[in-house]
C-alpha cells in the first residue's frame, strides 16, 4: 500500500504521510520533531510572587464579576 505524498508547511519538501507519523499531518519527520525544552525558561516561583499572582488573580475575577452581574439602574 502506497502512502500519500505531502508537501512539508515549513521547509517545502516532499513525504511520506504514514500512519501513526508523529507530529503533524502537513509537516515532515524533521520539522515535526519538538524542540528541546530550556530548563531555564521556566523558573520556580518564590512565595511572594505566588501571592502576588494569586491577589492579581482574586482581583480580576472580582472585577469580571462585578462588570457581569452588577445591575443596571
């Protein structure tokens, strides 16, 4: 059984669409391989920028809140 031929988005070049292929259906093997993750983007949070999000957090649910169901006079 002959597999379907694609056209890669990204860089243009002919393959095989076989199933099971991870990543995505219009993108080949070596474009579709996931990029290794930075440990250093993502930092651990200290407790004070914990409870500064979760204020940030608390106080735009308020306002959501109160702009959604206040009433109208």
């Amino acid at each position: 059984m002959a597999f379907p031929i694609r056209v890669c988005a990204v860089c243009s070049e002919e393959f095989e669409l076989k199933p099971d292929k991870p990543g995505f259906a219009n993108r080949c093997p070596a474009c579709s391989e996931p990029e290794p993750a930075d440990s250093t983007a993502k930092q651990s949070m200290d407790a004070d920028e914990r409870k500064a999000l979760t204020e940030a957090n608390e106080a735009r649910r308020r306002a959501m809140r109160d702009l959604l169901y206040r009433k109208d006079s």
